[in-house]
C-alpha cells in the first residue's frame, strides 16, 4: 500500500492573505463593510459588470436573486437535474417547486436548452441553468426561451468562476448570475457568495434585502422589501482580496492539470474524462470523469495513496423534489457514477501525473 497522500482538492489561500487579515482586524474591519465594498467592485472588474453584492454562500446568493425576482410559494423554477442540491434548495428554501431538465445526450453533464420549453407551465417564473465545473449552458437559447415565454433567468455559475463563453464570462448574461466562493472554488473565502447584476435599480435591491430590506444603517427606516441577514464579512474580503491577484495564475494552473487528465486518460477502460472547452475559453474547476464501478475504483485509488471524491446524486434522486428519475435518462448517467480526480489550484502537476500512473496501473481491473 502507498503511503503517499494525493488529495481530491488542493488549495492555498497564500500567505499574504495573514497581513490583510491582521490589518482588517486592526482597523476594526471586521463585519460587512469598507474591504467589503473593495472586494465587490474587483470582483465587478474582474467579470466585467457594473456592481456585485457579496453574502454569505452561494445557495444564499442564489436565493437572494430569486427573492429580488418575487419569487415565493406556488412559484416554478427550472433547473437541470445534474447540479448540486443546492441549487435546489435556494429555491426550496422560499417556497416554490422545483422543475428539472435532462442534460445533453453527448457526454456533457449540463442543461439540454431544447428540453427547457417543454417543461415550462403557467406557474414558471424563473429558468436557472447551472454552469457546472467551468462548463456553459448555451445562454443564447436560454434567453430567447425566457425572452418568448416572459420569464426570468437567474445564472447559477457557482463552480464556473473565469469560464467564458463567446468572449463574455458566464454569469454575466442573465439579470443575475451567481458565484460560490467556498474552499472547493478557485476563489474561496471560506464560505460566501457573488451576485453579479447590471444595473444600480438591481444592485440597490439586492443590497437591501442582503440587509433586512434596509438600506442604510438606521434602525426606524421603513421596511418594505423582504430581507434578512445575508451579510458578508470584511474579514472574508480582506481574504478574498488577497487572492485575487493570482486568479489568472490558477487559472492557468487548472487548464494545465486539466490537458494533463486529458491527454492520458483517453482510452481507458476504468474511466472516462468528461472534457472541458478549453478553447472557447471555460475553465475547469475539477478534473471529472465517471466510472460504472465507482466505488471500486474510489478504493483502489485510496489503496494506493490517491484521495478520489464520488460526487453528488441528481436532484431527481431526492425525495422531497418529487421528480421522476426516469425522467431524466441522461442526467441518471451521472448520478452514481461522476467522480472527481485530483484537481485544485495547488495542486502539484506531479500529483497529477502520478494519479495517471495509478489509474493505469489498475485499468486492467477494470
């Protein structure tokens, strides 16, 4: 047995990040407030919009553009079946009814926009297509769908931080588009989210209900939006701040990591790398793949000293979204077979190679 420790998910937020942190708490920055609106504003630059609005996750950012929507009980929003529950339970959380999406039939685990029509009813009100680990949904067909059938689109681009799509970074299509920066992202500040929005109308809204529907400080200013404490930190932005510098460097590092897998896993009998479009600019966050005989693949690779990480069910297998699995055939491709192989900005390249050694030294197992 190996004694060597790959882990699935590698990480290093850097050291400058201590003296920004130490001179935030110096100042007395501690929650939401001066750092915060500096991180927002390099965060609207780097993604090329007038404003975004920090909060507390990226479930939260999507539930705070939904709530900014109207969007309450008895209300619809469409989604894919291949996404994290998260995206589901933003809008479980107020009440309304989820509806999915098949993915793609041609080995992509994103949203199939031609499903999205037949799918809509009377109490459809928002499509949320999911940009999943770096890979766009066509958003030309989103948006003439939600344009002909006068719905909203909120982007759910949590994993997909940098990816673009026709030259225009994803998440920045829609009214709204959504960005988690948790620790398993390119940019993590421990836990927090992103809305990115276009116009001062929108970012005054969002502002507010991040807020308890207030707009400033006073406490007997009117209450007339819904709202509740959806706050960031100014610690989470002075850390955040400190990384943002070397996001093009990450970047860079996940497509290495990414070609890596690519060009030496094509024609193995144990797994099959799910690709990313370089090229037409998306970035991958995770190297990804499935594998019919997941969990015994999972403890080979463990066996060996490489930490491999199954990733999560469908949304149809949930019991309390009431979906049909059967439904959904392509999406169920996924559900018990996606895994996630050593990925991560700080990832050493000869971790990579050496977690394609190992897989070939077991494919004849499989």
């Amino acid at each position: 047995m190996n004694e060597t420790k790959i882990n699935w998910w590698n990480i290093d937020v850097g050291e400058d990040a201590v003296p920004s942190i130490a001179a935030a708490i110096a100042n007395g920055h501690i929650s939401q407030g001066p750092i915060t609106a500096e991180f927002e504003a390099a965060l609207a630059k780097l993604l090329g919009v007038p404003y975004t609005v920090c909060t507390t996750s990226g479930t939260m950012a999507l539930s705070l553009s939904l709530l900014a929507m109207g969007v309450g009980p008895g209300d619809e929003v469409i989604m894919p079946d291949r996404t994290w529950v998260a995206s589901a339970n933003a809008a479980l959380l107020l009440g309304a009814k989820v509806r999915l999406v098949d993915v793609l039939d041609g080995g992509l685990p994103i949203m199939d926009t031609s499903k999205i029509a037949a799918t809509i009813t009377p109490a459809t009100k928002v499509i949320m297509p999911v940009h999943l680990n770096g890979r766009g949904v066509d958003m030309e067909g989103v948006l003439k769908i939600a344009k002909q059938y006068g719905l909203e689109v909120v982007e759910d681009a949590c994993p997909s931080l940098g990816s673009q799509q026709k030259g225009r970074p994803v998440g920045t299509f829609a009214r709204f588009g959504c960005f988690s920066l948790g620790m398993a992202k390119v940019l993590g500040t421990g836990q927090g989210g992103v809305v990115a929005c276009h116009n001062e109308n929108d970012w005054k809204l969002l502002s507010r209900i991040r807020n308890q529907g207030l707009s400033g400080t006073s406490m007997d200013e009117r209450h007339d939006v819904r709202g509740s404490n959806f706050k960031f930190t100014d610690l989470q932005a002075a850390l955040g701040l400190a990384q943002i510098t070397s996001l093009k460097k990450r970047f860079e590092h996940q497509k290495k990591i990414h070609a890596i897998y690519a060009q030496n896993l094509q024609n193995t009998a144990s797994l099959q790398f799910i690709p990313v479009d370089i090229a037409g600019g998306e970035i991958p966050l995770r190297a990804e793949g499935y594998c019919k005989e997941r969990d015994r693949f999972i403890a080979e690779m463990g066996q060996r000293g490489v930490a491999v990480a199954p990733q999560s069910l469908n949304l149809s297998s949930y019991p309390f979204i009431g979906a049909n699995k059967k439904e959904y055939p392509f999406a169920q491709r996924y559900s018990q077979t996606m895994l996630t192989l050593p990925s991560g900005p700080d990832q050493p390249l000869a971790n990579v190679e050496k977690t394609v050694e190992i897989i070939h030294s077991i494919d004849h197992l499989f």
